[in-house]
C-alpha cells in the first residue's frame, strides 16, 4: 500500500525552531507538497520538493531525500500564527496526490 | 480574487436526503477535485475532473456523484445521506493535474443524522 508518516502533534515555543518530519511509501515518486491548514480553515500551499535538497521560502524550508523517502518541514522564528496543522502530501507514478494526516502544531508562548 | 468557492459552509442532513455541494472556480483551471477530510485522517479524494464533461472516480466514490458541464463549476451530488458521509469536504482545483498546485476552497461542513 502508500502511506504518508507524520507525527500527530507537535508543540513548540514562540520565537524557537521547529521540524516537522514525513516519511513515505509511495508506488512511485514524482514530487512532495507541503500545506499548511489553520482550523478550520482549507489548506494552503507552502511549498514543493521534486529534487534532492532544501527549499528556503522566508521562514519556512522544507528538504527532501529521495533515497530515504523522507522529508522535514522547519519553521524558524515562530509565531503564534503558526499554530496550524501541516500536511505533507506525495505525487505518485500516477500523478496521484497521497495525503498524510497532517501534523497539529501548537505554539505556546 | 474569488479563487475556489463552495457553498454551504455547515449543512445537517437527515439520513436518506440528498443534497448538492456547489464548486466554482474562476481561475480557468483545467482540473477540479472533490475531497473529504475526517478527523485525524488524511484528505481523500472523492471524484476529479480532468476536463469539461470528463469525470472520474477517486478513492472514496460510493454515496456520490458528479458532473462537469463547465470549465468553471463542478457540483458534488449525495444521494441517500448516510451518517458515514458526515466530514468536511473541500472542493479544489489544479491548473494541470495532481503534481501542480492545488487551491481549495473554504469548505463545507456536512453533518446527516
């Protein structure tokens, strides 16, 4: 089968660092997404992964490794705004979208 | 700067209605999706459009229908409500397929008793 790994919740700082991991199994592998989800509120984008490496956007960077099925999200500087669920999502062969059930992250003062 | 839209936004069902979930966008976007999101569960996806009169089944097709007639709007049809079919369902669409960006719309609540 394909599945997405994510931790269910995570809790951090105001103004620290943190990461949030994805590892997967997909048939296939044509590109990673990351979103962010406020509650209740739809998904957004945040960022794309189809090579080896890390994507610096701002505050947020997220890495990809092919070979280990595996990819992080990190936030710097955070904020209370940061408070959200992140889903990381996979592009199979098939150009389907494979979601992850997301990570909860609360940000505490 | 209407992107995706859906309406309801909260809608209760009693068990055995039907009911339409109404998706436009005006982002000239050639793909459009139906997914449902549970708690604790990774979206799913419910039926795509590749086109205008094109539609397909996604992982979680039973209790629905769909239909294409226009680039712009792509409706979701329940049919005999189930307690099942209680989630929130985001309609989103893609300018090509599922490896470029999606853009959801705010959602809809749905809950049938």
């Amino acid at each position: 089968g394909q599945n997405i790994d994510q931790p269910t919740e995570m809790t951090a700082t105001e103004g620290a660092i943190v990461q949030i991991n994805c590892t997967y199994q997909t048939s296939g592998f044509n590109g990673l997404f990351w979103y962010q989800q406020h509650a209740g509120e739809a998904p957004t984008f945040l960022s794309y992964n189809v090579l080896d490496g890390l994507e610096e956007k701002g505050r947020f960077s997220s890495f990809l490794s092919r070979s280990k099925g595996y990819s992080y999200l990190l936030l710097k500087e955070l904020q209370m705004k940061d408070s959200a669920s992140y889903l990381c999502a996979v592009v199979n062969s098939n150009y389907q979208l494979i979601w992850g059930a997301g990570t909860k992250l609360i940000i505490k003062p | 700067n209407a992107g995706v839209t859906q309406t309801p936004k909260f809608r209760i069902l009693k068990i055995g209605q039907s009911m339409t979930l109404q998706c436009a966008q005006d982002m000239n976007h050639n793909y459009m999706y139906w997914y449902r999101q549970d708690p604790g569960m990774g979206l799913k996806l419910i039926y795509y459009s590749v086109g205008a009169g094109i539609t397909d089944k996604g992982e979680v097709p039973n209790g629905y229908n769909v239909s294409r007639s226009t680039t712009e709007d792509f409706p979701l049809r329940l049919e005999l409500a189930a307690p099942s079919q209680t989630s929130v369902y985001f309609c989103a669409s893609s300018l090509q397929g599922e490896g470029n960006t999606i853009y959801f719309g705010e959602g809809s609540w749905l809950t049938v008793v």
